[in-house]
C-alpha cells in the first residue's frame, strides 16, 4: 500500500512539474514574441525617419501640397463641391501615393525591413476661406485616408502635424490643415514568424525531452514497484515452499530418534517414506529456483514417437483427486524435441490444473496434428484466469493476484520454466483459451 501511494505521489507530481513547465514556456514564448515585435517596430520606425531623409521622397510628399491647393481652388471657384474635393483630392493623393510606396520598395533593397511597408497617411482636417467665404470639406467625420488597409496589418504612426499654405496675389486663398502620417507594416513578417517557429520548435523539444525523462522516471519506478512484488511474492512463497518440508522432515527426525518408534519397523518405514517425500518436495523447489537463475546448456534434440511417448505417460500417470483423461489422433507422429522438457511441461500443467479446479473434476489432454506441428492440449474444468492477468501468466515468478492468499502454493515458475523448456527445443507454450469453465493450454511440437 505504501509503495502504491509513494508511485502515485511520483506521478502527480510528474504531472504537476510538467504543467508547471508548460506554463512557464507559453509565458516565455509570448513574451518573446512581444519583444520581437516590439524590437521590430523600433526598427522599422528607425528607417522610417530615414526614409523621410530621402530628398526625392521629399519632392514626392511635395505633390501632396500642390494637388491639396489645386482641388481647394476647384472647391472655392464652385467648380466642385465638398464631396467632389474630397472624391478628386483622395484620387490624385493616391497617384502620389503608389509613388511613395514605389520609393520605398527602392529603399526595402538596402533595408529589408521596408520590403512590406506602404504609406497610409490621413486628413483629419482642412479648412478653405477666400474672400470671407469658409469651407470645411475634411474633419474628423469625413476624413481623406490615403492607401488601403486589410485590416491584418500593423500600423505604425510617425506622428500628427498641422500646416498652413496661403496663395494668391494678395494671399486671399488660405488653407489650414491636419494630418497623421502613418505607415502599413505586416502585423508578423516573415523573419519574425520564423524566429518564433524555431522557438518554439525548441520549447517542443525541451518538452518532449521533459516528457520523456518523466516517462523513463515513471516506467522504471512501475518497473521497480513490479520487482518489488514480485519479490515480496517470492519470499512469501518460497518461504511457505521451504518452510513446510523442512519443518515436517524436523518432525520426523524428532519422532525416528524415539525409542517406541525406532523400535516399530511398520512405523519408521512409513515415517523414512514421508521423509523422503517430503526431501524430494525441497529438491523439486530449489531446483526449480536454481533453473529459473541459471542459464541452462544447450539442449540435445531427438526424433521419437510423440503418441508412443502420451499412451506411455498416461500409464504412468495417477492421481487421487482428479479423474484424467487422454485422447490421441490414431497413426504415429514424430516429433523433434527433448522427452524430458516435454514431460515436464505437461507435469507443470497437469498440477496447475490439478491445484486450480475442484477436486474429482475432470482434466484431459488431447494430442493431434496441426499443420506442421504437433499439438498437446491439457484441458482443465478449473476457475479460469482473468485477462489482465494473461499477459504476464508466464513471466518468472509471476503468479494470478490472490490464488497465493490461498491453500494454492508455488514460487510461479512452472509456466515460466515449462514454456523456456518448449521453445529451447523449438516449439511453444501457449494458453489457447480460459473461461471461467476452465482453461486450455497447448504445448506446440515441431514435427520431423
């Protein structure tokens, strides 16, 4: 329970550390992203004020003065009215316009920072008098914006100024006017966009690489728990396996040395027989120990008679509690393997279901060909195996949750060591089926 809490603090707080992180790097990415773009836009502004510098651009911006007069004297001569002037000045200003914008793609050669920048400049306000008469055609209601804007774009304001221009023989024409100069700047150019890709590409990769650590952190703490059962399992087990022989052959030993006993020839014979079984118990369970931590030599393959080889196990097979059954394809089968694997891991199988089904239900082992093999079914009517616990049914010491809370014993490495038994002799272990009706095991042979 302890170990449980402790892998479960370890991935909250994995979690936790992530989240954490994650914060952190959106936080850092969009602040960066405002810097960028901030540093952009000081630079930007930057050339602006040296663009103005240009004196052709100056000549240029001229023409603006010149077509504001040229449409006042048309609006005061009643030549056109204050929608026309407004109409008439915006068309000719645009001409001028494209040309400022021209100029500044001719300066985007040596500052490519100019590359998507456009001139977007506005009348807020003109005021006409002549001879006393007053026209307003511009305010901030009706104001004269040159160039067009998406509205996907930056727009960056060098500033607000006013002018005054009078004209004529005695200055009878005079004009007042406000305007913004302003400029049409892409809201995330191009180098911008990829400066913060690579950033956040390594942010990616900082996360990715967090993610991982956390994954291998908590892969090897499930690992480690896992081992941990195992062997909390094992010395449980193995314990109640050593334990129990050892204390019945002391009993024994203690009973022989009385002298009523030793005198009884019936009574020691049956007490020496017990402990011998019980010494052959011990043997069985540390060598099964010993085969599951070493490795084992290669094995020596023969050719013989696999259905020879079933009607003899079954003459030699008995057992008390259970009714066993067999029944083999007619004809002869021979197969490549090792008689003693195989009579070992139909053993396994044969107490595996003699421990987990009621006693007088039936067992029966079946034996047929399949394909190019040889098949050995051993089918018990027993309480079946869960399907969580399948997968990790013939791992070393692996045992179904619960059966070793029970009178059912062992150190869960009869599958383990049968199965490695098989396959050392190029064949396999499989469990083919399991219900709670019972269970199907397989052994698979290669045939000769």
């Amino acid at each position: 329970m302890l170990r449980r809490q402790r892998f479960k603090i370890l991935v909250l707080n994995c979690l936790i550390v992530l989240s954490g992180l994650i914060a952190i790097q959106l936080y850092m990415l969009r602040n960066t992203y405002c810097l960028i773009v901030d540093n952009y836009r000081n630079k930007i502004h930057t050339a602006l004020v040296q663009l103005q510098s240009d004196p052709i651009y100056g000549d240029t911006l001229g023409k603006l003065q010149k077509n504001l007069v040229e449409y006042s004297e048309k609006l005061v001569s009643g030549e056109t009215d204050q929608k026309g002037f407004r109409t008439q000045l915006r068309d000719a200003d645009q001409k001028v316009n494209r040309q400022l914008d021209s100029l500044i793609r001719i300066h985007a050669k040596t500052n490519i920072l100019l590359l998507d920048v456009n001139e977007l400049s506005t009348y807020t306000s003109i005021i006409i008098t002549k001879s006393g008469l007053r026209f307003v055609p511009v305010n901030t209601s009706t104001p004269v914006r040159l160039g067009m804007t998406n509205g996907k774009e930056s727009i960056i304001t060098m500033g607000e100024g006013v002018g005054a221009m009078e004209r004529g023989r005695a200055n009878e024409l005079h004009i007042e006017y406000s305007y913004l100069r302003m400029f049409q700047v892409p809201s995330l150019p191009t180098p911008i966009f990829w400066k913060l890709v690579q950033i956040g590409g390594l942010s990616l990769l900082l996360l990715a690489a967090v993610v991982l650590l956390f994954f291998i952190i908590i892969n090897s703490a499930q690992k480690q728990k896992k081992i941990a059962d195992l062997k909390a399992a094992l010395i449980n087990n193995i314990s109640h396996e050593l334990k129990t022989p050892l204390s019945s052959m002391s009993v024994v030993l203690k009973t022989l040395a009385l002298p009523r006993v030793s005198a009884d020839a019936f009574v020691s014979n049956e007490l020496l027989f017990t402990l011998e079984r019980q010494h052959s118990r011990l043997n069985r369970t540390v060598e099964r120990v010993l085969e599951s931590a070493v490795p084992q030599d290669e094995i020596q393959l023969e050719t013989f008679d696999i259905s020879k080889f079933l009607i003899q196990y079954q003459g030699d097979l008995f057992m008390a509690t259970h009714s066993v059954s067999i029944s083999i394809q007619p004809g002869s089968y021979y197969v490549k393997g090792c008689k003693g694997s195989v009579e070992a891991a139909i053993d396994n199988l044969i107490e595996n279901a003699r421990k987990y089904s009621e006693p007088g239900s039936g067992i029966h082992i079946r034996g047929q060909q399949d394909g190019n093999r040889y098949r050995i079914d051993v089918i018990d009517a027993g309480f079946g195996i869960a399907k969580e616990s399948q997968k990790n049914l013939f791992e070393k010491f692996y045992r179904v949750p619960g059966k070793d809370q029970h009178a059912v014993k062992g150190l869960g490495l009869g599958l383990f060591l049968g199965r490695e038994g098989i396959r050392r002799i190029g064949g396999d272990l499989q469990l083919t089926s399991s219900t709670s009706a019972g269970s199907v095991f397989t052994i698979y042979l290669l045939l000769a």
